[in-house]
C-alpha cells in the first residue's frame, strides 16, 4: 500500500465482505448438496418376482394383467410401491410371450385392457397401444416398456422388474 | 460524465426504489462511541436469520410425527449430505441465540438505555426475549427422543401447577392430558409458524424504534 492508502472506512469493508462472503459460502455450498441429495442416490434394482402361470393363460392373444410390489427404502421408511403390467401368448410355444408394462409412456398412468376396442387404454390421456404394445393413438411417444422374462419348467413367469425399451 | 453499464442499471434502480436513501436512512445512521457491547442487537437479529434460513431446510427432511421424528433426524444426521452441519448450526445456534439475547438485555439495562424515550424498545424487547424462550421450549421437543419427551412432560406439568388455571394449561399446551402426537404437532406448529411470524413482526417494530430514535448515548457523571 505504497500509492493507494487503504483507509479504515474500506478496510472495514473489504473485511465485512471477505467475511461475509466466506460465510454465505460456507452456508450455502452445503446448503446445494443437503438440497438435492435425494437425487444423487442410485436407484438399486429390485429382484425378479413371479408373477404368474403359463399354465393359467390358455387363450392366446389375450392379455393377462398381474402386479407385483417392490418395497425399497426411501430415506427412514420402507416404501412398497405397486407395478403392473400384462402378459400376452404368442402362440401355443410357452416361451413365446410378451411382457408389457401397463405404465404408459406418455406420463405413467396405468393403462387397461379395453376387449371392445382391442386396446390398451390410458385413463388420463386417452392414449391407446395395439395388444403388442404399439402407439396407435394419442400422444404417448414410443411403445409399452417391456420386462425381461424366464418361463420355468412347471410353467412359473418370472420377470426382472425393470422396464426395457422396445427392440 | 462516463457512467459504466452497472452505474446506469444502479441509477435506474435508485430513482424508483429510493436506494440512497435507504441506506442513509436505515444504515448510515450516527453511532454514539464504538463499542463491541452495542452489536449484540445486530448479532441477535443475524442469528434469527440464521436460525430461521436452517430451520427451513430442517424441514425439508425433519417429520414431526412420533412415528418418524427420531428417525428423520438419525437421517439428517447419518444420511443426507451436510445433514449434520445445517442440523449441528440449527441446534447450537438455538443455545447461543438465547444467550446473545439475554447479554444483550443485560447491557440496555446497565447502560439505562431503556430510558425516554425508549421505554417501548424495552418491552417489545422483553417480548423478543420470552419469545426466544419459547422457541427453544417447542424446538426441544421436536427431536422427539427421551430427553426432549421428559423434559417437555416436566415443563407442561410445571406450567399445570398454575392454581385454578392449572389443568386448563398443562391440556391447552399437550393438546390434551398427556404428551401424545397432539403434543408434537402444536409445539411444531408453534415452532415454525406462530412464534417465528410474531418475532419477525416484533422484530420489525424493535427496528423502526431504534432507528427513530438512534442509539442511546452512554451515561456519564451527569446522569
């Protein structure tokens, strides 16, 4: 401070600032991460469930709704949440299946089956998907999700219970 | 005159806001004599800022229900990120609130500052400070552990020992006979809504007094 005297008014200041600022950052980084903490965590995938029979599901093309609960822990609590979805044969192969979510793509209602229409129906936006799970009207932008399955020797359907795209 | 880009926006603002004379008026006030004593008041009012900016967040996580309030605090302070800093600054910051509080009526008191013409100051002052009692009376509870849930069933039973008025206070404070959920819900209630809106409007009203009135100057032989 040869040229510029640094009086006591600016040196009070300068020293309001700095502190000030260390302690609003000291505050407010933390403040960020505690925020949004919840959504750092990763999303632990649930084990495969059963969720039904071939041997129950004579007709084919017909969709067979089941569900099933995954209960993960959210925080302090364990949270049980419901999924569903429909199985369709094929053809009379019993590993000729697809295992369609019922959570429509558009904004995750829950479609039905509708036999008149042939459709799968959305309650909330009036989407509709053929039985293999297409778009054929609405404004859903691409097919039914789809679960990885495993038909076992007496016939039990189990499925991963993670949605996986079309193709 | 050459005027940067931020001297015009600052400009602008100024005619229509009035910001020079906020500051002349609000801040750049005449102080008596410098001394360390008379920033209590302001270090009270930072820390109910403090208090109130933490508890926000607390809330973001904390449950008040006897179900769950203990365990959303084991997460607070076990689980979420810095959890146990916003928790550590809310629960320490309480202690030292009340004792800043309290030092700070002591130096009124022993320099006469709440003398005419700031009689007013005092007793709203009086009010900041039992508030401030009550804050740190319904905060304790919330936590909802052993020691929060005894201490509150000894204080409302202390303050049931009114005569006449007794029982009618020990039920209007539990929300009934005994500590239940009734309990936990009005004292969070009366924690995050009722007492901090009341402090912040006394707060205000201490403010405009003092800055009617400056700072009192210290007595000396005379007075």
């Amino acid at each position: 401070m040869s040229s510029k005297e640094l009086n006591r008014r600016d040196f009070i200041k300068l020293t309001s600032a700095v502190t000030g600022g260390i302690m609003a950052a000291g505050l407010g980084i933390p403040i960020v991460g505690y925020l949004i903490d919840p959504a750092l965590r990763e999303d632990k995938a649930g084990k495969p469930v059963v969720v039904g029979n071939i041997n129950d599901m004579t007709e084919i093309g017909k969709p067979y709704p089941f569900s099933f609960t995954i209960t993960k822990v959210n925080g302090w609590e364990r949270t049980a949440s419901s999924y569903g979805g429909f199985i369709i044969r094929k053809s009379d192969d019993p590993k000729d299946l697809a295992v369609l979510s019922s959570r429509c793509t558009h904004l995750s209602c829950r479609v039905n089956w509708h036999e008149e229409s042939k459709a799968f129906q959305c309650p909330c936006h009036d989407a509709k998907f053929d039985a293999d799970g297409k778009v054929l009207d609405g404004p859903p932008p691409e097919p039914l999700g789809r679960f990885e399955f495993e038909v076992a020797e007496d016939g039990a359907i189990t499925i991963i219970p993670v949605e996986v795209k079309e193709g | 005159m050459q005027s940067t880009l931020w001297q015009k926006i600052y400009a602008w603002l100024d005619e229509r806001l009035g910001l020079d004379n906020m500051y002349t008026g609000l801040l750049d006030r005449p102080e008596p004599l410098g001394n360390w004593w008379n920033t209590l008041g302001s270090a009270s009012l930072f820390l109910f800022l403090l208090q109130g900016a933490t508890g926000i967040f607390l809330t973001v996580y904390y449950t008040p229900s006897p179900d769950h309030a203990y365990d959303s605090i084991q997460y607070i302070m076990n689980d979420v990120a810095f959890g146990w800093l916003v928790r550590g600054i809310h629960h320490w910051g309480a202690s030292f609130m009340v004792m800043v509080v309290f030092i700070h009526m002591l130096r009124v008191f022993i320099t006469g500052s709440y003398k005419y013409p700031r009689e007013l100051t005092w007793l709203i002052g009086v009010g900041l400070l039992l508030m401030t009692l009550g804050m740190g009376f319904t905060g304790y509870l919330l936590p909802w552990h052993q020691m929060a849930y005894w201490a509150t069933t000894v204080a409302t039973q202390i303050a049931g020992s009114v005569p006449f008025l007794g029982e009618f206070i020990l039920k209007a404070l539990r929300g009934g006979p005994d500590l239940s959920a009734l309990t936990l819900q009005r004292f969070f209630a009366a924690h995050i809504w009722m007492l901090p809106a009341a402090l912040a409007a006394l707060i205000g009203a201490h403010l405009y007094l003092i800055i009617k009135h400056g700072e009192s100057a210290y007595p000396d032989k005379e007075d």
